[in-house]
C-alpha cells in the first residue's frame, strides 16, 4: 500500500479512490490530510523560481567549445564493436561453409596431346663439288586436342542425357522405294 | 531528412554524443538539467546561489571533460543526481567544523514565531528552516523525492541504499517537518 504521504503529495483528497480514503481515515482525519499535502505541495514549490544565471550556460557552452573534436577516424575506431555477435555470425558462416554440400563437377578427360613429327629435309647443292649436302631437320607439333565428351555426374543415378533429341519418327533409310515414298516422288517432279 | 532531433533523444543517447563532442548533444543536456541540478544544489547548500553556481558549473564541466565517467548501462538521470549528493557531502564535510563552532556559539532557536494567520511567505520560511534542520540523510531523501520529484527507487540507487530505507527516511522526515510546522497551519 502507498504510504499516506505519497496520496497527499500526488492528490487531492476529493480525488482519492474509496479504498484509499479508507486507509487515509484509517491514518488520520481529512483536515490533517489536507494540511499534509499543503505542506508537502508548499515544499514542492519552494524555490521552484531559482534559475541559474544565464552566463553559466554560456561559460559551459565555451568550455564544450574549447574541446578538441576527435577525426572522423577516431570516432569510427572509437565505436564498440561486440565482440560475441561478431565471433558468432563467423562461426556460422566457417560451419556454413564446411558442411555444405559442394556441386557435382562434371567429370571431363584428360586432355589429349598430340604430337606430330614435320621432318623436312634441305637439300644444299654445291655445284663447284658435284655433291648434294642433306640436312634433315625435324620439328615436334604438340597438338591439344579438345575433350569432346563429358561423363554426366548423374550417371550413377541413372539418367541418361542425350546430346540430341530422338528423330521424332522412325525414317527408313536404306531399302526404301520412290514407289512406296510419293511424297518424295512429288518432291522430285516439282 | 537526416537532422538529429536532440530535444527527443534520450539521455543516454545525448551523453554518447557528448563523448563524441557533439556541442548541440551538450546544449540539449543543458536545457533538460541544468535548471534542476543547480536548484538542488541551491536546496542543498543552504540557498547560496554562488555555491549552487559553481557546483553546478564544476558538475557539468565534469561532464564536458569526462563523459566517459557515465556507465551508459545505468539511467543518466540517477547518475548526475548520486554526482551532484556526493559533491554535496563533501562540501558538509568541509562545512562541518565550522558549522560546529557556530552552533556552539549560537544555539539552534526551537521555536518558531507564531504569527496569527498562514501567510504564505511564512509558511515558506518556517518551512525552509525544517528542511535545513533535517539530518542529511532525511534532507537528501525529501529534497529528491518532494522537490525533484524523483521516484523512490531512484533514490534507492541515488543514496544507495534500499527502497524500504528511503521510505521510512521520507516519512520521518515528513513528521519532523510537519510537527514544526503545524503551528502555522493550525
């Protein structure tokens, strides 16, 4: 319950709830009441007219002044930065990065080298000797030959991927007939 | 778009600028307290206004040099009040002796004059002389509560010491006030 002196110096008496008239009856008669929260709202008021002197403010609002306002940098590096947040969000990004599942690579084969042997041979003919003078010279071409399939990574699963779409119906190719084909009889009369 | 409304920024936020010597920051602290702090020192040093002056100016010099003195984890308004309370007890310890010779040479009257209707300014004066007759506990506690208006269980943090203390302090007080003041209001 509040204290009889809290209801006086926060209300009237008239404002009081009923319960808390009754406990201020209980404590003392209304009249004592009344002359507690005139005394306590008297106090309240003493001095409430003291203001500090204008030229306080302006002293202060010097000495403020005179203060030598820290770099944009220092006042970056001076903010604090908590640590735990920061140490948490790197943990879950490493364990992020260590259990995730990386992508199946396609699996490619080694690239094919060729090489190819160019063997030329100069001839130089000295005339004054009768003799022809052979020199053989041979130069290695590696040749890199780009791998022309891949192994799909699905492939232990599975599933088969074309390169090419089945012809979408079955032509016969060999054996066949302009007699039993007229369109292409039309084909070659237009 | 991105003008800072000082006057709606709270205290905490205001000392944080402060640290960063934000001058408006200041000025915006100033207005809020700076009324309110050097009229409790002129309450509690016995209405001097040249003392309430310069504690209230060494206070907030206090504040200007070393913000970072302010826990931002605690309420500003209990801290610059529990500042203010210790500058005030070590100005009654310096007071003391002096005050102790006084009273020895002059004793204390007991009595009030008795005028023949409540007159207001009496009334104030009678009641100004209980106040400072208080003990300093009980003046602390009823100089916070009843004319800074504060909350008791900021004061519990202010004084330091517990809610239940504080209480029974206020009400001693209370009493002690208003049985040497009944006389006017009769």
């Amino acid at each position: 319950m509040t204290a009889v002196e809290e209801l006086a110096f926060l209300k009237d008496y008239d404002a009081l709830s009923l319960e808390e008239q009754a406990f201020v009856q209980a404590e003392m008669s209304r009249a004592e009441y009344d002359r507690l929260r005139a005394l306590l709202c008297a106090g309240a008021r003493l001095d409430a007219d003291v203001k500090p002197p204008d030229a306080l403010r302006a002293k202060l609002m010097t000495a403020m002044g005179k203060q030598v306002r820290p770099s944009r940098l220092r006042r970056v590096a001076g903010y604090k930065i908590p640590l735990w947040p920061v140490l948490g969000v790197l943990c879950v990004a490493a364990a992020g990065f260590w259990f995730y599942p990386q992508p199946a690579q396609p699996i490619s084969p080694a690239p094919i080298e060729k090489v190819r042997i160019d063997t030329v041979y100069v001839d130089k003919i000295i005339w004054r000797e009768r003799a022809v003078y052979r020199t053989k010279q041979q130069a290695n071409t590696v040749q890199h030959v780009e791998p022309v399939a891949f192994m799909n990574p699905d492939f232990k699963k599975g599933i088969a991927i074309f390169d090419s779409f089945p012809a979408p119906f079955d032509l016969k190719t060999t054996g066949t007939s302009l007699a039993d084909e007229p369109g292409l009889i039309d084909m070659f009369t237009k | 778009m991105f003008k800072i409304n000082y006057v709606q920024l709270p205290d905490e936020a205001l000392m944080q600028r402060i640290a960063q010597r934000d001058e408006r920051a200041f000025a915006a602290l100033y207005d809020r307290y700076g009324a309110r702090i050097y009229r409790y020192f002129y309450r509690m040093l016995w209405q001097d206004a040249g003392k309430a002056e310069d504690f209230a100016q060494d206070l907030f010099l206090k504040i200007i040099e070393k913000p970072h003195l302010y826990n931002p984890d605690h309420s500003f308004r209990t801290w610059i009040y529990a500042v203010a309370l210790n500058m005030c007890k070590n100005e009654y310890r310096r007071k003391v002796p002096a005050l102790q010779e006084l009273d020895t040479a002059f004793p204390e009257p007991q009595e009030y004059f008795i005028p023949e209707s409540l007159d207001r300014p009496l009334l104030e004066a009678a009641l100004r002389t209980a106040i400072e007759n208080l003990s300093e506990s009980h003046r602390q506690c009823f100089v916070l509560r009843y004319q800074e208006e504060l909350t008791v269980p900021e004061i519990a943090e202010i004084v330091g010491c517990p809610s239940g203390t504080v209480k029974s302090r206020l009400h001693h007080a209370v009493r002690q006030i208003a049985d040497k003041v009944s006389f006017l209001q009769s």
